[in-house]
C-alpha cells in the first residue's frame, strides 16, 4: 500500500493542483511505498501566500508567546521522537539509533531557539549627546525559505526553522522529495504545539517549486543544505532576485593522523566517521591522511574494524536484538553512483583493501553498498577530487606535517576536518593553519553544538552566515537604530536653523 504526501498550507493538508508526483521508496527492499506530491508554480504561489498572510500577525506576537510554542514544540518532539525517527529510517534507510541521533541533535537546535530572548535584545546609549539616546533593535524579516537535502530530513531543517519561527518569522520548508514524509510530521507537530496556521508551511517538488521559492517576492531569505553545484545556483539566483542567502554545499573531509597519534582511537573514528549515516553526510571523513609510518599500521586496522560491520535493514535486527551497522543507500541511482567511484578508484591505481561491492546483490532487493575501504589514493584521482557521498574510505599516505596540510588547504572544499595526535603544540597548530571552517582534535566529525554556528569555508558555503547559533539569530532578523531626542520641558534650548551637520556636543 503507498501512501500519498501532499503539500502542508494554512495548518492542514494541501494535494495541491499538479498532476506531477514523485515515487518513494523504502532504500532496504526497493519497494515503492509512496508518492508525493510535485508543486506547480500555482501551487508553489498558493504555499507562499499562505505564509505570507500569516508572517505579519506572527512577527507582531511578543516574544514570551513566541518562545512558549518553540517550548511547546520540544517537549512534543521529546515524547515523540521515535515515530520521527523511524519515518526517517523508513525513507531514508539509516538505521534507527542513527536517525534518533539526527533526531537529538536537531533538537539542540530547538533548544536553543527557547533561550533566543537574550539574543534579540538590543542596545541602549542614554546621552550620546545632549539630550539624545540611541538604542537598536531587531526584527523579523517575514516570509524565510528553508531547502533541505536527502540525508537528514529532520536535523537539516531544524538547523534552520526553530531559530527563524522563533524570531518571528513564516517558514516555507522544501523537502527532499526522497524522503518526505518528515516534513509533514514535523508540520503536525508544530499545529499541536500551538502555531499558527501558516507560519510553518511544507512546499513539496523539485525545481519548480525550488525556482519559485528563489524568485518570489515575498520570500525575504534562503537557507539551502546540499551538493555544491546545487548552492551555488541557489546563491546566485536568490542573490540575482534581492534575497538573503546561506547556503552550504558539499564537502571533502580530511582526518590526518600524525605519527604520535593514539592508532586505535584514529582507526575508531575514521570508521564510525566514514561509514556512519552510510557515509551520506557532509560531514563524514572521506579521506584518511596518513603521516609518516603509520599508514601500514593504520590501514590495517582500519580494514580489521571495517569488516567486523554488518550491513541491513535499518529498521531490522541481527544477531538478536542488534541492529545492523549501517543501512542501505538512498536510491538505487546514487547506489550505483558510488560504487562507480569504487570502480574508477581501482582503475586508476587504488588498492582496494575492503570491497563493499560485494553488497550489490544484496538478498532484500534493497540498495546496499557495504563498507569500502581504499589505500594508496592519490590527488588525481577522480575518487579523491570528487564528493563521493556514500561509504567509501580513501587513504592518502604523505610524508610529512607540512604535505598534510597543503593538501587539505589545496581541496577547493572547506566544510570540515581533523587531526589525530597527542601533541597540543601540533594541533594548534593545525588549527591555526588549515583553511576550513570546522576542526576536530581528535574528534572526526566536528559537527559544533547549537549555541554555535554550522558552516564551512571556500566551496563549501556561498554566502556569509553560517547555521544556527549567533549567526542563525542575526540571518533571520535585521537591525533597526533608533535616535531619540525628548526635550526637557525645565530646561528647553532656544529655538533656531542650522545647516550645519550636527555635532556631539
């Protein structure tokens, strides 16, 4: 039986005009299990202005209501978070403690946005000059844009609408059409905390509805999450029709490990780095930089931990009540993908130390790549230079510090790295030399917590403003400078003209 996903406008349920829709499918068994819905450019104006009716009255609503519905929101996500996740792992195809790990940290978010009273204040100067104060203020923007990819569709968005909604603004989130269903979910979920109808809508589709999004008018800002090509056409077109945009895009993540590193703790995290979430994460490690002599050693144990993990059914259990380690692929498309990746790593001279192609043909029909691991990958190679996006592991072996480092700074991505060592002088060091936006020592994925801003450098961000924390705040508010003067009726100055400009006196 499939199921029918429609648009989310005006508090309830919207199929929209469009005779366009969309297969989903569960990534485990390839058995198609929805269909959902692809916006026309009228069903796109009618989402829109469903938001846009409901942002004035939104951002005019004081600030302690406001944040008692976020409040709202979190406590029902905390009751619920098991049926978020499993709807996730039903489209996407991780497994469920992953998807209840996406769950959590997008609740950190949420979280945030309760405490967003302090970050909105404004300042105040009394006397800046005689008789004049001066004080600031922020404001909504209105109507905000969110466009989501594939791989989290509960933690990306939420990077992004807690803050926005918090702040007093109307959300249009654009899914995924892979998996859509947690759109919807989440759009109920805000109705019962008590939102307003229209301030959280849901615009279903592919480019139609994305280009409707970056042309209108009404749509004051852009938050996109997604491959690089994709935000910078985002950017660029957003940019082109007056808009505020953040939009991230892809990543080449580097782990280097130095040769004082702990190689049991660097062949930990290079596996649950690498291969958790399926590798479909812009902050998974892709390449393993390995320093001096302890490629060999590393690589090996790497490869002995890389075997151990059993793939499957993300809703599934083994071996009792134990989940598999790692689902299948979103779609048989970007399955084949990969593995091409893995094909063309091996024909240009990569040893291919751990074969996940072995997973292909894959007993429950579903889209399955096992674990793969590369040794003796080199910067030319087209497995090296592009994002593969899935679980593939490539080993890059370099001779020194200095190698190391140029050759993540040369990568024209800049989302996230780490290194592996037990030497402080040398990680701040790294930390100090290497040109990305986010750092682990010792810690292979460095995604921040909330109260911190997401984002990269170079290819990896076209914008300004990166996610969530302070710079969340400021993206979807503005600031407004008020200068006052109340005359003193005791001691009222002479009248007169002046052309002069004023003077601080």
């Amino acid at each position: 039986m499939t199921t029918t996903i429609p648009h989310w406008a005006d508090g309830a349920r919207y199929d929209g005009t469009s005779d366009r829709w969309a297969e989903v499918t569960n990534p485990a068994t390839g058995e198609v299990t929805g269909r959902v819905a692809l916006a026309s450019a009228a069903d796109a104006q009618h989402v829109i202005a469903g938001a846009d009716r409901a942002a004035a009255e939104w951002g005019r609503t004081s600030l302690a209501r406001r944040t008692q519905v976020v409040f709202a929101f979190r406590e029902l996500l905390n009751a619920r978070r098991e049926e978020l996740a499993a709807l996730i792992t039903a489209e996407h195809g991780k497994v469920l403690s992953d998807a209840l790990g996406e769950v959590a940290r997008g609740q950190e978010v949420v979280e945030f946005a309760c405490g967003i009273a302090h970050l909105l204040k404004g300042g105040h100067s009394d006397g800046v000059s005689t008789g004049i104060d001066v004080h600031s203020r922020r404001e909504p923007l209105g109507v905000v844009a969110v466009i989501s990819p594939f791989n989290f569709p509960a933690m990306v968005p939420m990077w992004f609408f807690p803050i926005a909604i918090a702040a007093g603004n109307a959300v249009v989130l654009k899914p995924s059409e892979k998996d859509p269903s947690a759109s919807l979910w989440l759009a109920e979920l805000w109705r019962e905390a008590g939102l307003p109808d229209g301030v959280f809508t849901v615009l279903q589709g592919d480019k139609v509805a994305v280009d409707a999004l970056l042309e209108s008018p009404v749509v004051q800002a852009v938050s996109f999450v997604g491959s690089t090509p994709i935000a910078q056409y985002v950017y660029e077109q957003a940019a082109r029709h007056g808009k505020r945009v953040q939009a991230l895009g892809g990543a080449k993540n580097h782990m280097v490990v130095l040769p004082d590193a702990d190689l049991d703790l660097a062949a930990d995290a290079a596996v649950s780095a690498g291969y958790g979430s399926a590798g479909e994460r812009c902050m998974a490690v892709s390449v393993v930089v390995a320093v001096g002599e302890v490629a060999d050693e590393l690589v090996s144990r790497i490869a002995d931990r890389t075997r151990t993990l059993v793939i499957g059914d993300g809703a599934g259990r083994i071996e009792g009540d134990r989940e598999p380690d790692m689902g299948p692929l979103v779609t048989r498309a970007h399955r084949d993908r990969v593995a091409a990746f893995v094909e063309s790593g091996e024909r240009d001279g990569a040893k291919v130390v751990v074969d996940g192609r072995e997973a292909l043909d894959h007993a429950s029909g579903g889209f399955f790549l096992g674990p793969t691991l590369l040794d003796h990958v080199e910067a030319g190679m087209e497995v090296y230079r592009e994002e593969v996006f899935g679980p593939v592991l490539s080993v890059v072996r370099v001779a020194s510090y200095a190698e190391a480092l140029a050759l993540v700074n040369a990568n024209p991505y800049g989302n996230g790295t780490a290194v592996f060592t037990n030497d402080g002088g040398a990680a701040r060091r790294f930390e100090a030399d290497v040109e990305v936006g986010m750092i682990g020592v010792n810690v292979p994925v460095p995604v921040p917590v909330a109260y911190y801003s997401f984002g990269g450098w170079k290819r990896s961000l076209f914008g300004d403003t990166h996610a969530h924390g302070a710079e969340g705040v400021h993206f979807f508010t503005r600031g407004k400078v008020v200068t006052t003067r109340w005359i003193d009726p005791a001691n009222r100055p002479e009248g007169g003209l002046s052309l002069g400009f004023p003077r601080h006196d």
